[in-house]
C-alpha cells in the first residue's frame, strides 16, 4: 500500500494581505460615498441637525398636566380657530421623513404645545387665513393635533 498523499498547495497569483486591504479600502469608499437611487436599502432624508438643535433649545417644553388627549376622529373635518392651541403628534426628528413646504417647516418649529393659533400667526409674520390653513394640512397628514390651554 503506498500512502496517498496530499496535493501540493499552490500559491495564489497575488499576494494575500495586500489583496486584503485593497478590498477594505475600497469598501469604506463605497460607505463614505452618497447611497445609490437603485438601492434597496432605505436612506434617511438629509437634517440640517445644528439648526433643529437651535430650535429645540429656543422652544420651552410645553406644560402638560395629564398624560391623557382627546383625539378628534380621522374623518371629521379639521376646523381650526385662533384659540385652539395646536402641538405634535411626532418627534421634530421625525418631522424630516415629511415633505414639508418651507412655510409649513416655519410653523412646526414654532409649535411648543402652549402658544395659540394666532400667537403662531403674530410670530411667523404671516395672516391667520395662512396658518389656519398650513394646520389643517398638518392636521391631515397627523402631524399637529389640537388642545385647550390650560
């Protein structure tokens, strides 16, 4: 009986470790480059992260004496007054995954859950027609609702 013996290992045609860190490098310029459209993987749209932290640090939180809300049903008509007094439904963080119009982005910022309608108006500079109407579209897409002061 002869012994079997095991095949020669043979050499690649390059050099492991370099081939190694070639592919690494390339890998982290792929990660670092904008994400393609065609992907599968979904993308977070872009935040301009100093100014919402600017703007959450200007707003006082908003008193609330109980933990409870009485909702207004999905299918009834939004009418707003100057005195209701409209707060978010979403975290601002959240806010972005949303198409907001330039107006629309303004207003949410000023939004602290205390302020009314018309005070809303008086800080945005613009008519209460405009903002009543901008909260109605806020109000269908379930990002404001509307409370009483307290």
């Amino acid at each position: 009986m002869t012994a079997r013996r095991e095949p020669a290992t043979i050499r690649p045609p390059f050099d492991p470790a370099i081939e190694a860190r070639r592919v690494e490098a390339h890998s982290q310029t792929v990660l670092r480059a904008s994400p393609r459209r065609d992907s599968q993987m979904p993308t977070t749209p872009g935040i301009a992260l100093e100014e919402c932290l600017a703007a959450l640090r200007a707003t006082e939180p908003a008193h609330i004496e109980s933990a409870f809300r009485i909702a207004r049903a999905p299918s009834a008509p939004v009418l707003v007054s100057s005195a209701d007094v409209p707060y978010l439904l979403l975290s601002r963080a959240d806010l972005a995954w949303f198409d907001l119009s330039d107006d629309a982005s303004r207003l949410v910022l000023r939004i602290d859950g205390v302020s009314d309608v018309e005070e809303l108006a008086g800080a945005l500079g613009s008519s209460l027609d405009t903002v009543c109407s901008l909260l109605e579209e806020l109000t269908e897409q379930e990002i404001v609702a509307f409370g009483e002061r307290g």
